[in-house]
C-alpha cells in the first residue's frame, strides 16, 4: 500500500506493507507513481518518501512470482525504470528517510531521490547472489561511480550488506543518523526545503542531472551556472532574495 499526505507545501509519500518489508509489486509500483503524479498535481515544494515498520524497502515482491514465466524485461523496463524516471525528475526537491533493509527496487527508489538520510541500522547491499539473479534498479552505476570496480563486485559476489554508516562513508548517500532520528531529520530538511528558493533548487537539480548523465566539463558545466543566474534574475524569489539582503531581514520565498 502507499500513503500520500500533503503537509503544506510538504507532500509525504509513505510505504505502508510492513509486514513484508514494503516489498513491491506491479501493482504497487503503479500506485507509487501514481503519488508522484498526484503529489506535482498539488504543486508541492518538496517531497518525503519514506518506509513503515522495520525496513524501507526490500525490493520486488517475488511472492508467486514463477522465474520460467516471469516477465523480468517488461517488469523492470515498462514499469521499474519510468517510475525511477519520474522520481528523479519530479519538478520540486525530494528527500529520503531510509532505514532497515534498502534493497533491489528499493535501492533504486533511494538512487532516484534527490537528498537520503540513512540509518545507522540500515542495510544496502546486493543481496541478488543467493537467487542467481543481478542487481538492478540503478545499483551497478551508482556503486561503480562511488566505489569502484572492485568494491562493487565484492559486494555483488559476496552479497555482503553495508551498514548505513559505512555506506554515508563510501559517499553512497548524504547523512547516516541514529535510527529514532533519521523520520524527524529528513521532515525537517523537506520543510526547510519547502519554504526556500524552489526555482534555484531546481536549477541545481537539473544540472546535478547533467552532470551525472553527460559527464559535463568543468567550463561547460560554469556556462549552464552562467545561463541558470541570468534566467533565475528573472523570478520573483531571486528579487526578494536580494531585497532581504539589502533589507537585513529573513527572505520570504514562494516558490517562483
């Protein structure tokens, strides 16, 4: 099941199947879309996803699932990557609180998000040894851009899990806290996040994005800055930004 609440400008978007680790189905995944559909319709300026019970997400739901029929290509082709697509593109910054297992799917929700506060207690890994099967959802890139080749393939061939802490460490995600207080500190980020300069925020987004998809060099990279600045004079946040600086007074942002 997933829960959507909007929060004033705040949208909370919530894994709510505990009793199997908010592992996903077709269905699921459907739903799941469907809050980010819903969440962008509500003009939202950040966004939360998180997980009940003991862990975030522990990937795909393969209960009944048969391996001789399964439709692995249109599974995580039609459904898994355009639902990653439109996490990582969703037009406001988004923010993750994961905790217990972040797995498969579930990695690949934590990869599509834009900020991730990690447990201590959490584990990410690829556990894809013990079924013959690959790690997927965005994991091979992401371990392999932060931590190698051979750090990578320890970990797909032993199956090892890393902690929260050791993958913050690595440079996997951005915060490890405790894990009573990693919920508050991701709502906390969203809602500080959710009352700033949204036009800059996305500016930054897009070119993180390009950064990481086009691998842009450093002049190219300071011409899109260059570009963004003179387009983001143009918003009513950047005018108010300044005028607060001249002002000596906190800004009062909205978003446009």
């Amino acid at each position: 099941m997933i829960d959507l609440t909007i929060t004033g400008d705040v949208a909370h978007v919530v894994l709510n199947a505990p009793e199997k680790r908010n592992a996903l189905d077709a269905r699921a995944l459907d739903d799941l879309g469907t809050a980010y559909d819903d969440a962008e319709t509500a003009g939202v300026r950040a966004l939360v996803l998180r997980g009940e019970g003991p862990g975030f997400c522990a990937g795909r739901d393969i209960a009944g699932v048969d391996p001789a029929t399964d439709d692995v290509v249109g599974f995580l082709g039609d459904r898994v990557t355009p639902l990653l697509q439109k996490m990582s593109a969703f037009p406001a910054p988004t923010f993750a609180a994961a905790h217990g297992a972040c797995l498969g799917i579930g990695l690949g929700l934590l990869i599509a998000t834009d900020v991730v506060y990690v447990a201590d207690t959490a584990k990410i890994g690829s556990p894809f040894a013990a079924l013959g099967a690959t790690l997927d959802s965005g994991g091979h890139a992401l371990f392999f851009e932060r931590l190698g080749a051979h750090k990578t393939l320890d970990l797909i061939y032993t199956g090892r899990l890393m902690s929260g802490s050791e993958a913050v460490q690595s440079g996997l995600f951005s915060q490890v806290l405790p894990a009573s207080e990693v919920q508050q500190a991701t709502e906390d980020a969203a809602s500080r996040a959710a009352v700033g300069a949204t036009q800059s925020f996305l500016a930054s987004k897009r070119l993180v994005a390009r950064l990481r998809d086009e691998r842009l060099a450093l002049w190219d990279a300071v011409a899109v800055e260059n570009k963004n600045q003179a387009a983001l004079r143009d918003t009513a946040d950047y005018r108010e930004g300044f005028a607060a600086f001249q002002q000596k007074r906190k800004p009062e942002f909205t978003g446009r």
